[in-house]
C-alpha cells in the first residue's frame, strides 16, 4: 500500500504500542471521537467485538435486532447530533444487511463508517462460509470503501475513512477487515487524516461568482428561494435566516432542508415538490431569479424538466460539483460551503421587501388552506385524519420535538404540518424513500439527542419492515415515542392505484396484526386510538411519558394527500384534488 505521500496526517498520539488488529480498530473509533455504534456480531468480527467487551466502559455498543437497522439508527444519530454515525457487522448476510442503509446514507449526504468483518485473506475469492464481495456491492452506494488484509494498514484506512466520510458533502464508507487482520499484531499509532491528495472536498469560495450572485437578487423584482440539507449539514442556518431576511425573499424548503429556518418565520412559504405547498410549486415556474441553496434538483422538486422555471435565472449554491447543471442548468454556480458563501454574500446584497410578490405567495396559501388544509388538520367527516394527528403532537410538543418519520403518506402529511422551532429535527428518508427507516432512525435520533423529545410518525406499512427493533428500544430504554398512522392500506400506493390505475388496489392492502399487543409484547406502554375524542388525551399520555411509549392511531383508510404534482408534469400542473 502506496499511501503514506497521498495522505496529510495529524499526530494524536506520540508513541506506538503492540496491539492486535482488533484492538486497533476500536482504538482507532476511540482517537476519532466515537463513544456509541451500532451493530450486530458474527463469526468473522468477532475478534473486535472482544476488544469492544474490554473496552465496553468508554464504547457504548448497541445490539440492534437487525444490520439494517443498524445503519439507520447511526444515521438517526448523525442527523441529530451532527456527529459520526457508525455501524458493525459481520461477513456475508451481516454486511448485505447494511447496503439499504448505506445507499439511503449516501444519496442523503450523511456521515457514516460502516465496519465490517470479512472471512481471512487466505479465503478470499473461495466462496468460504458467509463470504461475499462488500467491497464490490457497496461500490456504488459508498463514498469510499477499502478491504483491509493486513493489520498494520487499520490505523491509516481509519483515519482516511472519517476524514472522506464527514469532509466536503458527507456520506457512508465502508471498511472491510478480514478475519487475519483483526488477530495478527501492529504497532500502532494513530494519526487523523487531515487531506488526501486525489481527493478535494472543498471548492475555493468564488469571489466573483458570490458577486455576479449578489448583482442578480439586487436586481430581481420576483426572486424565490429553495433551500435544502446543505444548510443544516454546513451549520449554516444562521447565515441561512441573515440572507433571508435582508434579502426580503420568500423561501420554500425541500424536505430534507426542512427546520433550517423555523416553520413560523414570515418568510418561510413551505414545501416544494411532489406533495409541496401549492404556491411554492406554481411559483416556481413565475420568479424571475430562483436560487437554490444547498439542495438537489432532483425529480420529485422539478417535475417536468423540460418546464421548471425555464422563465427564471438560477443561481446554485452547492457544495458537490456533480450537482451543478446535472438537471437544471444554471446561471450562476457558487461552489463551496454554504455557510462560508453566504457570509459573502450578505454585505453585497440590498435589504428589501417584497411585499407584492409575497403576497402571490399569501393568495395561493389561501386557496390552498380552503380546498386541502382545512379538510386535513379541521374535518367535519367521522374519520380520523393524519393531520390531526400531527395537530395535537404539536400542541404537546410546542414545535421542539424531532420529528421522525418513515415513508408514505404520513410522511408527506407530517412534513407538511409539524411545527419546527430550531433546526436539526426532521429525520426521514429522502432520496432513496427507504421504507422501515423510521423506527432504528428513531432510536438514533434519540441517542443523539437525548434532551429532546423524538417522535417517530409511521406508517403500518413501513412499520413493519423494521418492527424487530422494539427490541433495541426496549434494551435501551431509549424513550422514543411511536406513533403509527393505520390506515391499513401501503398508503400511497393505493393513492396512486385510485389517481391512476382504476382504484385497482392490487397488494396495497394490509391485514394487520395487533399492534398495541405486540408493543406490550416488548414490556413497552401502549395505547390505540380509533375516535377524535379520545386522540388528544392519549398524545398528552405519550409525551408526558419519560418512558418508551406506542400509540397506534387507527386513521381514515382511503384519504389522499393533497396537493400533487402527477409523475412527469409539471410543476404547474400541480393538483388540489
């Protein structure tokens, strides 16, 4: 390995010691700040798993019920604490087992290290008990990955592995140690990667472009903001609300960016995209400047390319260079860190108001209110519907909770009407639309913060496809709050099955099991709730609990989420019914 000039490293500690590999690899966790990872132990990393034993007083392991949930749970703590998300498991199925997590982690930009074991280097390629290719099946989902065969590489590989994961944008690696290398000896010394020479995370802040910037929103009489996770993952969010502000512009949040600026704030119009606000998507194809703040234009915010905002100048602030006019091309690119470039910017722009304009922004809300929200959050009909649900969570909560949640209808309808005060608390599955994230997320997200209070929001669906890790909540205690929206159907499925296909409901119907007593089943408090009248009550119950807590909430089977943008349309042709 031909490494050491590729490399900047920082010293850490002075003298070298005679370790094994596997311990090691937790020394090397321990000099990087990591104190909680979750896995689950095999054969092939089982060498580590008793150095963890030994050093079980400075390293919290978490046994999840699963690897998947593993890698979701270290992405709830990544989201929440901004720290590094780490997960472990064994060869073959164990580190398979990871790949959903890791492909969710990397299209939603979120700092992992994957650990796994691998069967010894003399086995390699001789399809020996629970072998598999990690390195050449995480590939395509990974930042970077790396097959360890010799002990004395661990602590350098480590090193380049936590600087390329939380560096530039961040996103999951993966390390796959084989079994020889955990049990034969190094002297070790440990040193952080400060800079590999191939890789370059950060593009110099353009001066010029912040300027050419600042010219077009001087100058703009109609100008719209979309912002994104960049703010959040750049801590850039008081900078974000200084720009906003000075600026005078209206801003709308995809729905990962969403909490970066506060729910409430006058200038925040709401979402945009498939199930966005419907001012904000309509608007989109009116401004005359559209800046995008840290965000991806990916197909469920643009619809149509062939249409979106083909009326507007672009200006992209954007850390990746590959997001740059990959599907919307733009006039102005600011490359860097958010947070750096909107420190240049905020001297170079005029404050302003515009207040017409928003008012575009106050009309469509209104219409939007009357045809959809009203029905959703204040119905006259018998059933319950999500957005009440989410109504009273945030009346017990008063908008400070983290929200969790899972993928479906609820998330939509979640996203669109929990209240948010500070940033940080909206934890979902984005880009990949991973199905059974919320619950491990949940546990994550909890652990990372474990002031806040952490609301899970899922869907029967979702919810089963992870269900086991009611057996992680329960070891740990982590009062995570459950909320399952029952609708008894894959909910948005069936929306699109009645919108599309004919109401041909094929397989999106649900024959439930009894969730309060499975729940109980892991010694959890739980309760279910199938009338209005008995709804604010229990949601009171389950936030004043200090304990783990599930409620399931039995909704209104056939409800749609509104408003939509069809598949392929346009962002103008976005429906209310």
């Amino acid at each position: 390995m031909k490494t050491k000039e590729q490399i900047a490293l920082q010293e850490v500690e002075s003298e070298s010691i005679k370790i094994s590999g596997a311990e090691a690899v937790i020394r090397c966790l321990l000099a990087e700040g990591v104190d909680l990872i979750y896995g689950y132990p095999g054969g092939a990393i089982m060498p580590v798993y008793d150095e963890l034993y030994k050093f079980q007083d400075e390293l919290n392991h978490v046994l999840t019920r699963h690897e998947q949930g593993a890698t979701h749970a270290a992405q709830g703590y990544a989201r929440t604490s901004g720290k590094m998300g780490v997960a472990i498991a064994t060869s073959g199925p164990g580190a398979t087992n990871l790949v959903t997590g890791i492909a969710d982690a990397q299209i939603d930009s979120t700092p992992m290290v994957c650990i796994t074991g691998q069967v010894g280097s003399h086995l390699l390629g001789s399809d020996a008990f629970q072998e598999t290719d990690i390195i050449g099946i995480s590939t395509p989902v990974t930042k970077w990955n790396y097959q360890i065969t010799n002990a004395a590489e661990i602590p350098e590989i480590f090193a380049k592995a936590f600087y390329i994961a939380r560096s530039g944008r961040p996103g999951p690696v993966l390390i796959d140690i084989t079994k020889n290398a955990q049990f034969d000896t190094l002297d070790f010394k440990y040193q952080k990667c400060i800079g590999v020479r191939s890789y370059k995370p950060f593009s110099a802040m353009d001066t010029h472009a912040v300027s050419k910037a600042a010219e077009l929103i001087n100058k703009a009489k109609k100008p719209f903001i979309i912002w994104g996770q960049g703010v959040i993952l750049g801590s850039a969010e008081e900078e974000f609300k200084a720009f906003v502000e000075k600026s005078g512009i209206p801003a709308a949040w995809t729905i990962l960016g969403l909490s970066a600026l506060p729910t409430a704030h006058p200038l925040n119009v709401g979402m945009v995209g498939m199930h966005g606000n419907y001012g904000p998507n309509l608007l989109t194809n009116e401004c005359d400047l559209l800046i995008a703040l840290g965000m991806r234009f990916d197909d469920r915010v643009t619809g149509n390319l062939d249409t979106y905002a083909k009326q507007a100048k672009i200006i992209h602030f954007e850390i990746d260079p590959a997001e740059i006019n990959k599907n919307v091309i733009v006039d102005v690119p600011v490359l860097g860190d958010c947070k750096k470039s909107l420190e240049a910017l905020i001297p170079l722009i005029q404050k302003k108001s515009h207040d017409q304009w928003m008012g575009r922004f106050d009309e469509l809300m209104k219409v939007e209110v009357k045809e959809v929200i009203d029905k959703d959050l204040r119905p006259e009909k018998e059933g319950l519907t999500m957005g009440e649900v989410i109504v009273s969570i945030n009346k017990h909560t008063q908008g400070d909770a983290v929200l969790v949640t899972d993928v479906g209808q609820h998330q939509m309808v979640a996203c669109r009407y929990t209240d948010f005060v500070r940033s940080r608390s909206n934890v979902t599955s984005g880009g990949l639309g991973t199905m059974g994230f919320a619950l491990p997320a949940a546990l994550g997200a909890k652990m990372g913060a474990p002031e806040r209070e952490v609301v899970a929001v899922i869907g029967d669906g979702g919810y089963q496809m992870t269900i086991q890790e009611l057996g992680t909540i329960f070891q740990t205690q982590a009062a995570v709050k459950i909320v399952v929206l029952n609708n008894e159907f894959l909910g948005m499925v069936r929306q699109w099955q009645q919108l599309f296909f004919d109401k041909r409901y094929a397989s999106t119907e649900m024959v439930n099991p009894d969730f309060v007593a499975i729940a109980k089943g892991y010694y959890l408090d739980a309760k279910k709730v199938d009338k209005r009248e008995n709804l604010d009550a229990a949601v009171a119950e389950m936030i004043a609990s200090d304990k783990p807590y599930f409620l399931e909430v039995c909704v209104e089977k056939e409800d749609n989420v509104f408003p939509m943008i069809p598949t392929g349309a346009s962002v103008s042709d976005i429906r209310l019914k």
